[in-house]
C-alpha cells in the first residue's frame, strides 16, 4: 500500500501558523481533494478539529498520540492512504511512508506547526512528478518517492 504524506508548507519548512490555526491561505486544496478522494485519509486531532469544511468521500481516521502508525495501517483495505497530519502525526507516520506530495508556497512564518516535529531519521527522495498549482504565483506540487 502506498502511504503518501501530503502537505501544503511554507519557504521555511511550516504547515500552520500556531496548532489551531485553520488554512486558509493554501492554493492546493482542489489538487488535494482530488488525490485524495476516495481513499483513506489520517489525520491528528488538531488537525481535524481545524478543518472547517466536510471531506466526503474518504474515511478519515483520526490518529492519537497513544495510536501506533503500523495498528493503523494493518486495518485499512486500500491500495494506497494519505497523512494529512499536524507535525506530530506527521513524524510518527515517517517510517511507513512510501510517498511525500508537497506543495511548497511563496510564504515564510518564521514560527509555527513544522512539517516534522519530532526528530526523524533522513529519508532519501527521488522526485517523481511536477504538477502544477498555480503558475503565476509559481506554486508546484513536487511529488517524491520515498527510497
């Protein structure tokens, strides 16, 4: 099963401006409802609680601090599942994930929510794919296999 990580992050590595925040300033979210429709999609409980809008057609499943990554993943029946994780669900997945979508934006926070919070080991990528998002802003999705 592929386990794809997918993100919208700033110049300088950030995912939120504080745990609370609700998104408002990504440009991807037609590119992320389309990948992401029709599979399962795990998220941590903040990041949950700061989507406004409803995610149908997906299974969402809300990952604790106390849940394992691998009790998750052995349960679902899909050929792939995508994290759409705070920066702790983000580092607990790491080491399952296959995939990483990101989509990079012309911000920078300076603080804030990091794509990883935890310390992770260093996984080697090898770009796949370029899609684009907005090109006049120069907003790509870059999209990396995990080796």
């Amino acid at each position: 099963m592929d386990v794809i990580l997918i993100a919208a992050v700033t110049q300088d590595g950030f995912i939120a401006r504080h745990p609370k925040e609700t998104i408002t300033w990504s440009q991807d979210l037609n590119l992320f409802k389309k990948q992401t429709l029709g599979y399962p999609l795990i998220m941590g409980s903040r990041t949950r609680a700061c989507i406004t809008g409803e995610l149908k057609g997906r299974e969402i499943i809300v990952f604790h601090r106390k849940d394992k990554p691998q009790d998750i993943l052995k349960n679902l029946n899909a050929k792939r599942c995508f994290i759409a994780g705070g920066g702790k669900t983000n580092s607990k997945f790491i080491s399952y994930l296959t995939h990483l979508f990101l989509t990079p934006h012309p911000m920078i926070f300076g603080k804030g929510v990091r794509l990883f919070t935890d310390e992770i080991k260093e996984p080697e990528l090898l770009l796949e794919e370029i899609l684009p998002v907005n090109k006049e802003r120069g907003i790509y999705q870059y999209q990396y296999k995990i080796k």
